[in-house]
C-alpha cells in the first residue's frame, strides 16, 4: 500500500509542523515533537493537566487529540518508537499547574519506562504527577508478566478523563475516573494487510491476499490468529468474541461504547460500508461518556 | 488494496443504514437511499433546504455533510451511478418549506440530467426549486461542450451554502452565494493506485509502482497525465500549479481556503506527514467561511 510521504527521516517532525501550521490553537515545544494545547495557554492552576502519547503511527492518537476537552499535550517519539525521557519531561514542565498532571500511557515497556522515569523527575522538582496504564488489547498478555497492551481504547480515556478535568476534577478524582474506564476497555484488531514503516523496503509479515489476521500488534507486528477472508459483520462477530472473552466488556451490564476505527491506515467510512450488528443494548458509535461521574 | 465490506451488491443501502443507526439526528427515506437530517425536522419553512447527492464511493461526501450548518438531504445512487429522478423528487418533497430548497449537484451527465428532471417535477408541484452546478476539476473540460466536472470543493460549497441558509438567506440569496463560491473552486488530485468498485474484478486501469496518475476522474476513470512518484512536497506543488492553471484561484488575491482529501480511500493524516508548503497568504485548512456575505 502506497503513501505520499517526504523524507522518511523527517516523517515525525513534518508531521508536527504540519499539525500546529493547520490549527493556532496548538503548538510545539522547540527542540521536542511535543504539540501543545495553546487555547487557553497550559499551565493552568485549577485544571488537572493531561499528557498522552508515544511511538507515532497511529494518527489521529494522540496528537490529534490535544485540544479542549482532551489532552493538554501529546510527546510524540520517532515512528512505533517511545519518546525520550527529555521530551516527556519537557511536556510535564510546560503543562503542569498547581492542579497537577495526568499521564495517560499505554502498557508497552518504552512508554512505561521513559513516561515513568519522567514522572520521577518531575515529582523531584516538586510537580504533582500521576500515571495511568491502557491495557485493553484483548489479543495479547493474558496473564503474561508485562500484561496487555494498550490499543485505540486509548482515545476513551482521553475523552472521559477530558471531561473529569474540564468540569474541575482533582488528580486523584482524575486518575480514578481514567482507571474505571480502563477497567471496561477491551479492543482487538483485524488486518487485511500488513504495514510497512516510512524509508523500510519491507512489511513485518507477509499476508496472502485470501487470510485476514486477527490481533496483530500495535506496531504492526504479527497477530495471534490466521483465517480465511469473510464478509464484514462475520469480521465483527470474531472481534466481538474476542472482546467478550476478555471479560472486561459484558453485553447485558448497560450501556456500551462501540468505536470503531481503521489502525490509521483506513478511513473511517470504509467501515461505514456495513453497520456494525451488536447485541440488544450496544450503542454503536453513539457515546455515553457524559454520565463519568 | 483490499477493503473490509459485506454483499457487494448491498453496499450503499449498508451504508444508509449504518450512518443512520449511528447517529440519531439523521433518518433515511423509506424505499430511497436518502439521508435526511430530523434534528429539526425538515421542512422548516423560515429555512432554505439544501440537497445534495449523487453515486456514493466518495464518503464522507454526501451522506456524511448531512447536520446543522449544512446539508439537510443526501441522495445516493449505486457506486459512481446518479441516483434515480424518484429517489431526488422523494428528497425534495421531504425537506422543501416555504423558503425553498437548493440542489448543489456536481457537474455530470447522469446528476444534472435526473436532478435537473427531479427539480422540474417538483417545480411543477408549486415547490420553489433552483439547482448549482459545481464544475471544479482543473484536469478536464476546458472548452469542452460539457463543462468541467465536478469534485470535492462541492464540500466547501456544502459548507458555504449551508452558513447562508442557517442565517437566513434567501433562495435567491443562497443560490448567489452559492454560485460565487463554485466561481472561486479549483481542485485537482492525484492517484498512487487506481480503484476497485465493490464486487469489480479489477480497477479501471493498471499504474506502475514507480507513477502517479494525476487528474484522474472522479469515478476513477485515468487521468491526464502520468508521471514518475516524488516526495509528497514535489506531488503538492505540481496540484497547485494545475489549479493556478484553472485561473479560478490567485495566491495574491486574498485568502485561500486549502482542503486536502484522500478521495475517500486514504485517511486525512496520511496526508499530514509532510506539511503542505504554501505560497504568502495561504491558509491551509483554515476556514475563512465566516465572512460569506
């Protein structure tokens, strides 16, 4: 699969300029691919702040989320790669206020080591910083000592921490509000094809054009299961079941967010193709985040 | 490039269906591929009603500009096909008030023939119908009998015309602004692949790894020109100067609105990898739509 791109080398901070040139509200840390909430100026003493981010690639997360409501900053680092402890530290300085700061993080061992040793410092210099882990990858690290990975589940707790601090939660308030949606997160992928990384001459696996593969990494690594090609709901009902069984997600215990999205590399309205077909008291696409409290 | 889809011959009226399941402001005519806005309800005769359609495979245009502040119906015919004189004229006579309705059609055989027939029916019903013609595409028709074709400024003009509407213009009024706007619209674009319609064996042309088709039809008919692949900056200033060529669109004739699309197959970041570079006085991405009148 073809994409215009300029210098693979320069994928990442073109990729910023490009983000803060189209939006004045936003705008970059020199020296760090760090995009900056700008409307109203961060810090601010009385909002909790809110820092997400990592290996870039999975656009529109996270930078695309910064803005009211949402993340106050997103530390982007090179492609599939975490970001340099500088540069989280970099965006914590500049963002948090007396009302302290959150950082959303997905569970990969680079995000958790350089977020975290970050965190550390920032507490040393006297700011008050807490972290939250995504585990909702319902494919991989069931039981495993590192755990499961963070996926697009991400994006929620982006949104449902958003509101906590806009309508003046504290950090601790936050960070419990960002924990129970973890909690209730659960997501699985499907690929029809691998992805090749900006400048690599080569995919990270080979696919046949007639299999699908269910549960692949994050970072495009290969999945956990194999299968024949099928129409889309059959797709969606082997996700769904791979979601059930994690046993975060219950179809009769109210309601329940349905997002679905395309690993950055589809548009959303290739999805639009077929409706998704869920169990009596699935909202599909229709959010009930407004009742976090 | 494969594509997760269900019964191939039940595409569109899928996608009816799960763009309306997902959003409770929108509802779809019985028996029509038509989407309609219900968040008010149309008519609302104090409004002018906006109409908008054509064969879908372009989304989010039209079906997805369906809301407050622009199109109040979408009418699809299959992939790439005009949709039927019934299908318009069931479109008209939900949504046209008192104030009218305008019919914003891109400029091709099928639409203007069965939108136009639709618009004279109605016409015949008492019902106050204009239609505009958008004829954007720098790449064809100049000096042709029938007129440059029709491409994604339709959006802006969706856009455009739906502020006049929203603040209560005239259908007189809303058709002049309408028009002034299309005057203004040039767009070009540019294909790394050909596409596939849903159930087709093979796409409409073959292109070598190493070229690009520029100007390619809006049905993925070839296009008029093809050349060797380039950095996306290289890509974009050849875009520009076709539609400086068009001389519709002058970089010192005030501000420019600058959309970028992905022709409904590429997700709008895979365009933000590499920041557009624009002449003095360009905006990119920014609306400068406030100030229609």
């Amino acid at each position: 699969m073809s994409k215009p791109i300029g210098d693979p080398a320069r994928v990442v901070p073109d990729l910023v300029d490009a983000l803060v040139r189209s939006d004045r509200r936003l705008a970059r840390i020199d020296g760090h691919n760090v995009v900056l909430r700008v409307d109203p100026s961060p810090p601010a003493d009385d909002r909790v702040a809110l820092i997400s981010g990592g290996g870039p690639g999975h656009e529109p997360a996270h930078a695309g989320y910064v803005g009211a409501g949402m993340l106050t900053a997103a530390v982007l680092g090179e492609v599939f790669t975490s970001p340099s402890v500088d540069a989280v530290l970099a965006a914590i300085r500049a963002v948090t206020g007396a009302a302290g700061c959150l950082l959303i993080v997905k569970n990969y061992t680079g995000d958790r080591l350089n977020f975290g040793l970050a965190a550390q410092i920032a507490r040393a210099e006297g700011l008050n910083v807490e972290m939250v882990l995504v585990d909702d990858d319902a494919a991989t690290g069931g039981g495993s000592r590192v755990g499961a990975r963070g996926l697009a589940g991400t994006v929620l707790v982006h949104k449902i921490a958003g509101a906590a601090a806009t309508t003046g939660a504290t950090l601790a308030e936050a960070q419990a509000v960002a924990e129970r949606a973890i909690s209730g997160l659960s997501t699985m992928g499907v690929a029809l094809s691998p992805c090749i990384l900006p400048g690599a001459a080569a995919a990270n696996f080979t696919l046949p054009r007639d299999e699908v593969e269910f549960g692949l990494g994050i970072h495009g690594e290969q999945g956990v299961s194999r299968e024949g090609v099928a129409p889309v709901a059959e797709l969606v009902g082997r996700l769904v079941n791979g979601i059930l069984a994690s046993g975060r997600v219950s179809v009769s215990g109210g309601p329940v967010v349905a997002m679905v999205n395309g690993w950055a590399g589809r548009p959303q309205w290739n999805w639009g193709w077929s409706p998704v077909r869920c169990s009596p008291g699935w909202s599909p696409l229709e959010s009930k985040c407004a009742g976090w409290r």
